[in-house]
C-alpha cells in the first residue's frame, strides 16, 4: 500500500503540473472553487464559452481526454496517467462539465461500436469541446424501464425514420450530436428490437425543450423527433443489439456519475466549526458531532473505495457494477446532510436568499438538488438490483414481460 | 377511552376538505407560489367567512367559539392542500399570544380582527442562525421602544403587527410585545425562502413603539404554552401534508407501469410506501393525543406538544421525500407538484424551531414526569 | 377526545379494581415487574402452577377471557370493558403468558370454526387454564410462505393420518391440545389443498422436542407427527378451507403480539436518567437526549396507535391489517435501543453476568432476544407486505407458484 | 497510488484462510462458546508456530519481522471465523503497549514470550460503565503496587500479564503499568458476556506490585497511539466478520425457496444484501487507509483508526444483524451460526470503547487537520 507516486508517475505529475501552471485560466479559480448547486458564476463570462476556450487550449497541448487514442484525439496516457492528469486538472476540470456526457458516454460508445472512418471524423472535435454530445435514452415511458424506449426507427430506402420522444437529455440545448437509442422492431420481445444510431442534433425534425426542474433549474431537456430522416451509415451496431451497445454507454455512465459525486460533508463539517448556537458552538455539541462522525466515515470510505478501483485500473482490472455504490450512498447522504443543516440553523434555516442564507445558501441549493441525485442515472432502486444482481449474484426480480413482444406487454391495469 | 375526533368534528373535516380541494386546487397555491401575490387573499376571506380563522377565539371576541379540536381538524385540512395563506401565524401565534398572554383591552382590540381575518399578525423571535433562546436575545426594548432584527419572520411581509420577543433593561430574559408592523421605525425586506408559497421577511426595528402583551413579566410561560400549542396544530398541518403525499406516492405507484407491471408491485416500492404509512400513523396518534392535551389544558401538553412535533415533521419529511422518489424523475419536474409537498415539509420542520429543541423539550418534560411519580 | 371514563366504565373499572385488590397474588408482583427477556423468576415456585393457579381463580369469579361469551367460559364483556380489566390485571396479566396461544388465537378460532359441542367442550376449560393449546402451523420448509406446508392428512375410513413436521410451536411441550394446518391435497395449487384440525397433544405420535434459541433459551419447539390418527369431527371448517380458517387465527396473532409489545423505551430512559459516564450525567448528551426523544415519540405513538384500535372497537369497528404496524416498530426499535445501551455502557456492556452486568444485565437480554421479535409472527418484510397490499392497496408480488398445483412448484434450482 | 495488499500478502491471506477453514471451524469455535475450555490452545500454538502471533515484532524480538499489513492481513481472516483465541489482547493491545512504550529490557522480557504465545497479555483500563477516560480512574499505585477494580477485562481470567491503565499519586492522569496476574494481590473472577466464545473477567488488585510501562510519563501518548493502531487491526476482524456473515446471508438467499423462487429473488431481500454489500465495502476501503497509516506510521493515523472503527463496526453489526434476517427462523435457532457472528459483532464494537470516543476522536482530528491547513 502506497500513496506516493512512483519515480515515473511523480515525473508525469510533474509534467502536468507545470503546463498547468502556466495555463489554467486562474481568474475562474475561486468561482470554480465555491460552485455548489447554483449554477456557476463566472462574473458575467459566459460559461459555454469559457468551456469551450479551456477545452481548446487543453486540446491543443494534447490534455483534452489524453486517456484516448492520438488517432481519436488523445495522449494514449495509461489509465494512472489519466488519473494524475484529473488530479492536477483539479477544479478546473469542472469547466468540462458541458463535455461531460460526450467524453464519458458518447465517445467510449463510438470507439466500441463505430466504423473507423466515424471514428475519426467524430472523435477528435468531441475531445476538443468544438462538437458537443448528449445521450438521447430515457422517455416519458422508459426511465428504469430503459428496454421499454418507444421511439421508433422505421426502416425507409435509404436509411431510417425517428419519430418519438426523448426526455431527461443533459446539454441538448447545446448539442451538435446525439446518441439515439430507438425501436426498429416493435414485434419481437423488448430486449430485442432496439438498434443505435447518433443522429445530428441541427437536422430537420428535431426540436429540444428546456425542463423546468424542481429546484428552478433547468438542467435537463425533452427531445421531440419528428420524421426525422438518418442514413444507416449512423446507425452504431447491428440492428436489433441496441440494448447490447446502451448498456456499453449505462455503464460509463454510472462510472462517470459515481466518482465525482460530493456528499457534502465538507460543506457541512467546515459550516459546524465555525458556527455558534444560542451562545454554544455547534461543534461541541454531541449529536452534532455523532452525525458529522458518521458521514466523516461514509464520505472517506467513498473516497478510498475510489481509490481502490483506481488501484485495480492500474492493475488491468476493469472497474464493474461494484462502482455503483457511489452514487447510491453519495445520494442520500446528501440529502441528510442537507436536512440536517438547515436544522441547524434553526428557524432561519428556511432563507434561501443569496443575502441572509446561512453559508449563502449552500444547503438549501443543497436540499432542492439532492432528490434528483437519487435518481438521474440510475434510482436508487435500480442500483441495488445491479449491486445485488451483478455483484452478489443473487436472483433477477421476476419479469413477466421477458418474453413477449413489445408492443403486447401489458402497461395499464385493465 | 376515545382517542377520536367526534361525528360532528369528522363532518367539519369533510366540509373543509370538500371546500379547500375546490378553492385551494394545485393551481392556486402556484400563484403564490409564483410569486403572484403574498398569501391567497380571496382564500384568506374565505376561511374567515367560514368562521376557521376564529374557531378557537371565544364567542366574546368574535370567535366562533368551537375549539382546539375544531382548529386541528382545520390545520389538517389545511396542510393537506399547501393552503398559502397566514393562519399558522395569525391563527395559531398571534391569536394565541392574545389569547394566553394577552391584557382583556389588548383581546377586545386584536381577536375580533383576527377571526374576521381584517388584521393578520405573527410572531418574531430569531434574529440569527439556531434556535432563539431567551436570555440570548439582542432586541431590547427601552422606554416602550424596540430596537433590533428579527429574521425569518413567517408573514414578515404582510402582517398588520407582531408579537416580539424581546430583552429589556431590568426584564425578564424574555419579554413579549405587541408592535405594529405598519408604525413608525419598522423596515421589512421580503426573504427568498425554500417554499416561495409562504411569505417570510426580516423586520428591522429602529425605536419602534412596542407594547408589553398583557401586564408582561410572564414572558417564558406564555411562550413556552403558546409554541406548545403551535406545535400541535402546526404538527396537523404536517400530518395533511405527510398524508397527501403518501396517498399521491400510492396513487402513482398503482398508475405508473414499468417492465409490463405497475411499479407498486415492487417491494421496493411497496416497503417503501409501508414505512411511510407507519411514520404517518404514528404522527396521527401523537397528533391526537397533543390535541387532547391541548383541549383539556392538561399538564402534559408539553410532552404531548413535543411528541407530536417530532413525529410529524419527521412523517412529512419522510414521505415528501419518497413521494419523489416513487415518481422517479417526473417528480424531479417543476410541473409536478411533488417538489411543492417536499419545500413545505422542509420549511414546516424549522418554522418552530428545528428537531433539537423539541427533542430537549420532550426528554425534559418526560424526566419531570418520572421524578415526579416516584416522589 | 377524552380519556376519562364514563360513568358506567369507571363503575366497571372500580369493580375488576375490587376484585383485584382482594385476589391479585401479590407476592409475585416485584418479580413480574421486572421481568425482561430472562426467564421469570418466581423464587423457587414453579412459573406455570403459578400461572395455572391464578387462572383457576379468575375462572372461578368470571375473570378468565371475560370478553368471550358466558357459555364459552367468558362473562360476555363488552371490548371496552375487556380493555379497562387488562389495564387493572396489569402485570399479573404476565402470569397468563403460557395461554396467551390459546386464548389469542386457538380460541377465536375454535369459536368461529368449531361445532357448537366442540366449542362448549373444548372453550371453557381453555379459558380457565385447565388446558393449554398450541398453534401447528410453521414448518422448517414453510415459514412466510405459510402455504407452501407439507405436513400431510391423508383421509381413510373413519377419519385422517397426520405425518409431518411442525416447527416455531410456542408452549407445544405444556399443551394439551394444538390447532393443525395440514395438507390433504397435494395435487391442486397450494393455497386450496389445505385442512384445519385440532389435534390431542398426547396422542400416540406426537412428539415434541424443545428447540434451543440463538438467545439459550427454549420458547419455541418442533412437533413431529408419525401417522397420528384423528377423527373427522376434529376437522375445523371444510376440506380445503385451511387457508381461510388460517387466516382468522394469523390476524388473531397479530393482534395479540402487536398489541403487548414493548419497545424497551421506558428500560432505556430510566437508565439514562440514572447514569453517569466519566463524570457526566448521560441525560446531558445531546446525543444521547436526540436518540432518546426519537424513541419516545415512537413508544407514545404506538402506545396512542393501540388507544386509536380501542376507540374503533368502542365504536364497532373491527381492527384490520393496519395493526401489524405494532410489532414492526416495536422490534427493530427495540434492537436499535438495546444496541445503544450496551454502547453508552462502553466496555462493560458486553457483560451479561447478572452479577456486574449493567441494569442487571435487561440489555443484554434484549439485545439476544431482539432478533427473534423481528420474525416471529410474521417478519418485518411480511409486514410490510401486508401494509402496502391490504391497507395501501398496492398489488400484490408477482406470483410463480399462483396457479400451479402444490407438488409441481419449483423448490430448488434445476 | 495503490490502495492494496501486495501480491504476496494477498498469498498469505490464501494460506490463513486456508488454514483457518480446516482448523478453526464453527465447531471449533463452539467448543469454546459452550465452555470446554477458555480459548482454543491448541489453535493458539499454532498460530504461534505459523509465526502469526509475531508478525509485527520485530526479528531481534522473537518476531518474523513482518510488519502491520501483514498483521492486518491475519486479522480479517481470524475474524472471518470468529477465532476464539486472545490475539486482540496479547497482539493488538500487550503487545503493541510493550513496543510503543516499553524500555528496552521489557521489550526483550516480554516480546519474544508474545510472538512464541509463551505469555499472554491483555490491557485493563475500564473500571464502572461507561467509557474510561484518563483522570477518571479510580485505580492508584503507590510506591509500586496497584490497588483498584478493572472490568471486564479481555482474556483476563487467562492472561499472564496485563497493561493496566491507572493514577497515582503525583502521576499524570493516566499511567501504565505492567502487573503479573499470577502475583500477590491479584483477583480474578470471570465474566459471563454476550459472546462466550471470548473469555473476559474482572480484576481486583489489592496492593499488586507493578511495574511502570518504560519511563512512564507519557502514558497518554502510548495509549492513543496503542488503541489507534489496535482499532486498525480490530476493524479488519470486524471486516471480516462482516465479510462473512454477508457471503452466509447471499448463499442462504439463494439457496433458500419460498412461493415457488429462492427468497433472494425478492427486492426485500436483494436490496437489505445490496446495502449490507455496501457497508462492508465502506467498511474495507477505511480499513485499508487505517493499514497504510499504521503501516507508515502516518501523522493520519488517528482520523484513519477512527473511520476505520466507526466502519466497520457498523458494518459487522449491520451484516450480522440482517444475516439473521434473512436467514429467518432458523436464524434464531442455537444451532446455526448466524447468532454467533451478531454476538461477536456486539462484543466487538464494545471491546475498545463504544462509536462515541471513537467519533470524538474522528471530528477532533479532522478539525485539527482543517485548522492546520487553514494556518
């Protein structure tokens, strides 16, 4: 057990610190350091554009997902390498978050599963923040029912036909391309009647919705297709493996999500240390001190969990679904932790304004995020089926549409 | 033995559920919600019209003269639909700081208004982060005249006056004052808070002239009797609320199909929805029990104040909270109304004070009582 | 809302409380005060001649199961009226605890599915103590799947042959008579293949052997029956109405364990009040005061729970399935506290030697006895089913064995 | 970066477990529990042969000179199978007191004797209930013997020697003494506890001579440094008791068939394993942070002991707990083992103090660290 570097690793380290050095854009620094759940702040720079002029330069010195391929525009670093790079990256990494869909979910989907020629054409621009991805999965029907997606994709002379509804796609609003999951056979059990495409995101018949989340937010949008015309050269994987290609992007995604996720619990113990109560400071008290213990242990057991997994990636070991638990125990203790500090601070707890919040409103910004968390990419229900399936090898729950044709799967009570 | 609401009380309930599904649809509380007004000011007349608002104000003063039973049948209802309107404030608070500590010329002037709903008041205590305690407090009143902040003032914005808790040179740690809200050195700045479908504000208090609530020097007992009492009817509004959303989990549960079966017959569903439904039955029972003590004055109002507080903010919390988790990402939307239930929860669990006082208040009242009985 | 009595109830009240105070056994009140999880400790007498003798003499005065009609062996006593006599039995009533099978569940169910000789036989001296009864219900392969039992009755000319095994039978080693479940048709799904007998527990056959608890303890025993013979008559409803008449008697039990039970929060208060931990009073941590104020508001919930059933039977209302919630907060609560006694105890907790051990060792025995209240009767994810299904309305799970005769559903993995 | 036991200690781990599923199995363990013997000999001397016992001791001390990883390595395998044998008490604890805090000549009196298990040790420092805390102690030396009562004493009716944590007159608040149980003025009287697969007793010296650990003076120093590193080592056994009760309760699950499936294909079940799988995995990744700052000797050590403790003490008693759960019935009976590991689960998250001090420690070590950071 080591968490030093090796004599190679600390001389790449030592690489990325100085090019970062030289050229992080520092005036973001302390914005980037204090973004809660508001949304980012920059001082009045748009933050699109800041992005995308941070993932230019990355690109141009060879950082922008330097874990990829030169040939689809990376570095070829090794998986540590990667790591050491998000690690020096730091907080600046967070101005990536418009890429992050394509370069975690997209961009491994089109390396497995796209022609070469696709490949190059896509892969570099995604890299480099100048072609923006989202991933085109959930409906209003589908969401941990994903295999129940009714989009369909009706075969025509020369390629395919969209039309349906997507809903819960990230970036949207932004995005150049999209990675479509849709129904090619409607008559063949759900499983199997699914094909990938990616699809442009400017075409005729495409039209994309802002969703007014529950927090005032609008993170999320709905997707309307509408005969919209594809070539089958975009089409990802044979037709009918769809589900097979989706569950290629799930699983990224869920590693994408899992790793970087907060508890909160920084927020919440550097909040008890300063704060008084009625005279008395908060830290002494000992049902204040049991919590902060107890989520102290959680948080630092994500933190060397994750680390494990890197020790396994270094090891050659794939990360599997045993990653799922970060998100899972992230989730939910955000939300504790979220109530618990407005409890704190007693009736004053309620103010959510920027000026009169305690901690400017970090925990109440906190409290309206913290349900989506249990839910985007995977409820909370779903992730212990996966954990409890896949990792425990215990029974799947009984389906009874497992082996009926799509379009017959009962979706009412009669 | 009857731990129930009487036939003529459970016809009240259906009355008042009958109206308020009518008048207090989703869409209303949306208004004030959205910002469009304060409280909803047609509901407002409404309910004093139907006497709600002095149901528990003595027929003298121009109430109706029901009582604390009628008023937590009332609450409930009125939690169950988000009702934005002032009645914790000027119903449960003001009226009862009248009614308890209240002089009979300072009754005579303020109940009748405050059944006919023509004067809305609050209460104001905190002035900073955690519980306010007495002895602790920074606004002082000199020579009749309050000078100090009071923050997070539910209704801060619109009532007509308020009852201040206050120190004083020579006074108690605690004093209680009337100040209207409309005098001279008054300022109030609106608060965004969690749940925009109620009304906050800070009150900052420049010599305001300030009344001593009845002949004064009792602050702590009608405070501790009065917060009491707001505790059982806030903790019915809390149990409106916890029902609503668990019987809006159920229904969607049944409505919702996944994998060619409606998702509520997953047990992770189900168990889910059989937990919410046992914090939610033990919120009603100490809910009942705090309304007996509450309506018989009986010694143990506090411990029956506390028990019933703690488990109805936990049952509200509780069920908000799943209630979006049942609806998986619909409820994460603007458009649903579950993150509405989820907001009140949160801010009804901190609008007397958060978990921690109560826990003290209901292990405190609780060792009396045994030191008592073995003595 | 009042909980005051009326005049007549306090005329009632003031009559049992008469009568107790004449005949109560007073000598054994500290003892039956005090009595936790450890066995009862009548000094030197023998626990069941206790039980047996104090029976006898509420019998004899019209005391014993007064709620069941007068021909039965009761006095026909209103359910409020029965509700004040357990208030004034008190902690006597503890003494009636090798009956409570009996009287909870075998004798409503002998009420409602007896014939009219059978019950005036077989009810009275059930009441009076003369006769203990037992329930045969659970078997090593049938426990929340109660249906799925295998012991078999097989009809031959003058009546049945009963071979099989029972298991978890409460006082089985004491009984004089048991209520069966068995099987008398194999052939058709399992729910409807099922027969109710009583049977003599000292019949040629029966045999009993205590089962030695995680806790050391022996409350519970197998049962096994080697071609036991019995006659028809001791058929309780029709062949192939087992199910049903099983059913009455489950909502009996659960009735009968919910309502008693403790959850071990007046154990944990009282000791709280009194400790000291390193020089501080215990009741001053906050901590401690947190944990111990969410208990409190569980115990007077289920204790105003139970006063809420007795309104509703006062006004003729039968209690439901809603009542399960007694036995599921009560046992994980009670697992919950004793866990948290044995660690305000610190490194003494771990004693259980009466002599030395804390609070005379009352945690201990409730952290070994705990377990058990989360599965006997019904375990929590049971209850939890009959929640959601039977109050909330939610469907039932999906069922594999639904409509599939009872020898042809799956037991093992292929 | 590599958050991992080496190849080769990966191997050793192998060869225990190995050996262990042969040696120690459940119905070794029994014997123990049902008191055949105190703890089992035979196994203790082979641990000792197998060079378990001294891994962590250094070679010119009798030790095999491993070091703590490996120590930690056995630690969860003894765990796993709930080995009824002192090695918390001689190894974590005698041991690891002598090494940190002994002089030079006690070091070369007692440690060969540990590594060989010639001599076992134990550590007494509680006396009432409650967490023992250093100024609270009742137990005094003067002029070089010991009088006071220490309970529940790990191993003490068996052990050769203890570490016993006491005041005296003039000396800081807590000091250490090593006391020959087999001497004068020595009592002992065993406890019956929750789990009698351990042994425990309770000491009465009465003018015991004892002997200062090394110097003395910097008692306190050693005993949090010694009870940081025993957390580290007993968290592992709790792991891998956790660990175990886990793998028992997934193959019960699916072994197990009720309404016509194996019970582990209901969400109920699946998900209480899912939560139980994910408590041990918090668990094992804190360990492993808590054996590279003991191994490295970390400034960390303490926030990592304590995350470690915290952990996978929740962890052990959560698996143990739901192991009986979904075991169901049979769970309950004497004769399977689910009762085993919940009764040691218990023992163990009392045997070096409750979650409280533990918690205590973690929040003032994070505070310290923050601080430091901050200036």
């Amino acid at each position: 057990m080591d968490f030093e570097d090796s004599p190679a690793e600390a001389e790449f380290r030592n690489l990325a610190r100085r090019w970062m050095d030289a050229n992080a854009p520092k005036q973001f620094e302390t914005a980037l350091r204090q973004a809660g759940f508001g949304e980012l702040n920059l001082g009045g720079i748009d933050v699109l554009d800041a992005s995308k002029s941070w993932q230019r330069r990355k690109a141009a010195a060879g950082w922008a997902c330097p874990h990829w391929p030169r040939e689809y525009g990376g570095s070829g670093l090794t998986p540590i390498q990667q790591v050491i790079w998000q690690q020096e990256e730091g907080v600046y990494g967070r101005l990536a978050t418009p890429f992050i869909v394509g370069h975690g979910m997209c961009g491994p989907t089109l390396m497995s599963h796209a022609s070469e020629d696709d490949r190059r054409r896509y892969l570099p621009p995604l890299a480099a923040g100048e072609e923006i991805w989202c991933q085109l999965f959930s409906e209003p029907g589908a969401g941990s029912d994903l295999a129940g997606i009714s989009t369909r994709a009706s075969a025509v002379a020369d390629g395919w036909v969209i039309s349906g509804q997507k809903v819960w796609t990230s970036f949207a609003q932004i995005s150049d391309f999209g990675l479509l999951l849709a129904r090619t056979d409607p008559s063949v059990p759900k499983h199997r009647g699914l094909t990938m495409f990616y699809i442009d995101m400017h075409a005729p018949g495409v039209e994309v919705r802002p969703i007014k989340q529950a927090n005032g937010q609008s993170g999320f949008n709905e997707v309307f297709f509408t005969d919209v015309r594809i070539k089958d050269q975009q089409r990802l994987g044979a037709v009918g493996a769809g589900w097979h290609v989706a569950l290629t992007t799930l699983m990224n995604e869920r590693l994408a999500i899992g790793s970087g996720m907060t508890t909160g619990f920084e927020a919440i113990f550097n909040w008890c240390c300063s704060l008084e109560r009625s005279g008395a400071r908060v830290f002494d008290d000992r049902a204040v001190r049991s919590r902060l213990a107890t989520w102290a242990a959680r948080s630092s057991g994500l933190r060397y969990t994750a680390s494990r997994a890197i020790t396994a990636l270094s090891r050659g070991t794939t990360p599997g679904p045993e990653n799922s638990i970060g998100k899972l125990v992230a989730g939910s203790t955000m939300q504790e932790i979220a109530e618990f500090a407005l409890g704190l601070a007693g009736p004053l707890g309620v103010v959510s304004d920027p000026v009169g919040a305690v901690d400017g409103g970090r925990f109440q910004a906190m409290l309206l995020r913290a349900p989506a968390t249990r839910l985007e990419g995977g409820t909370d229900e779903i992730l212990r089926n996966i954990i409890s399936e896949r990792v425990l090898g215990l029974p799947p729950d009984i389906r009874v549409d497992k082996d009926i044709p799509f379009n017959r799967i009962p979706t009412r009570s009669a | 033995m009857n731990l129930d609401f009487s036939p003529e009380q459970q016809r009240m309930r259906d009355a008042a559920r009958r109206f308020l599904a009518e008048r207090c649809t989703p869409a209303a509380v949306r208004k004030v919600f959205e910002g469009e007004e304060s409280y909803d000011k047609g509901l407002w007349r409404e309910l004093a019209e139907l006497g709600y608002l002095g149901i528990a104000i003595p027929e003298e003063f121009g109430g109706s003269g029901g009582g604390y039973l009628e008023l937590c049948v009332i609450a409930e209802e009125l939690g169950r639909v988000l009702a934005p309107v002032p009645v914790a404030s000027s119903t449960y608070l003001a009226a009862e700081f009248l009614k308890v500590g209240g002089s009979p010329a300072q009754q005579a002037a303020y109940l009748p208004k405050l059944a006919s709903g023509a004067l809305i008041g609050t209460f104001a205590m905190a002035e900073a982060a955690g519980e306010p305690v007495a002895g602790t407090l920074r606004a002082r009143v000199d020579g009749g005249r309050l000078t100090g902040t009071k923050t997070a003032v539910a209704d801060g914005d619109t009532a007509d006056f308020a009852i201040v808790a206050a120190g004083g040179a020579g006074a108690p740690a605690a004093s209680l004052y009337i100040v209207d809200l409309h005098g001279a050195g008054v300022a109030r700045r609106p608060l965004a808070t969690i749940d925009p479908s109620r009304s906050f504000a800070e009150l900052t208090f420049r010599a305001a002239p300030a009344e001593p609530l009845g002949v004064g020097g009792d602050g702590e007992r009608v405070l501790a009797r009065v917060l009491d009492g707001a505790a059982v009817l806030m903790a019915f509004e809390q149990l409106g609320g916890a029902d609503f959303a668990l019987e809006a989990a159920c229904a969607y549960a049944k409505e919702r199909w996944a994998f060619g079966r409606p998702i509520g017959s997953n047990q992770a569903i189900k168990h889910m929805l059989a937990d919410m439904y046992v914090s939610a039955t033990l919120a009603r029972s100490n809910c009942y029990y705090g309304a007996w003590a509450l309506s018989t004055g009986a010694e143990a109002l506090g411990e029956a104040a506390a028990s019933a507080r703690i488990s109805a903010t936990q049952a509200f919390q509780h069920c908000a909270r799943n209630n979006i988790q049942v609806h998986g990402g619909s409820g994460f939307t603007w458009a649903v109304d579950c993150h509405l239930y989820y907001r009140r929860s949160n801010l009804l669990a901190l609008a007397l004070g958060g978990l921690a006082p109560w826990e003290d208040r209901l292990v405190d009242t609780l060792r009396r009582r045994s030191a008592a009985t073995e003595h």
